[in-house]
C-alpha cells in the first residue's frame, strides 16, 4: 500500500481516469456496433459522421491509439460502401 500522501492522490486520480477511460471506450465500442449492425445504407452513412468525430476525440484524449482509430474508420467506410 502506498504511504506518501502524493502516492495515494496518484491511487485515487488513476482510479478515477481508468473509469473515465473505460466510459468512453465502451461508448464508443456501442457506437461501432449500431452502426455495423444496420443493414440500411442511408441510416449508416448519417450515423458515420457522428462515430467518426467520436473517434477522433478518443484519439486526441490519448484513450486509444491513432493507428487503431485510422483502422476503425476505414473499416466503418469500407463496410458502409459494400451495403
């Protein structure tokens, strides 16, 4: 266990971050997974914008990395384009 106090703030921010953390990844996972799962072309192509931007924000809050965004997005396109 730690014992300087800067150790257990650092405990407790951790904490709070990987929550944090975990709350964005999973809405963007849900995100990735309507719009996957939607057969009409249309609804698809107007939900992209919206998944997209959230990807780019995960990017720059440093959540995940710009690799794996630049993958997710063009499979998102990719998939939209072959409906």
């Amino acid at each position: 266990m730690a014992n300087h106090k800067s150790a257990k703030k650092r405990i407790r921010a951790n904490d709070s971050k990987r929550l944090a953390n975990r709350y964005f990844a999973k809405t963007m996972r849900n995100a990735l997974k309507d719009i996957r799962l939607t057969s009409d072309k249309t609804a698809a192509e107007g939900k992209l914008p919206k998944v997209t931007s959230l990807i780019d924000k995960l990017v720059k809050k440093g959540i995940i990395h710009r690799n794996k965004a630049a993958n997710l997005k063009s499979g998102l396109a990719i998939k939209i384009n072959k409906l």
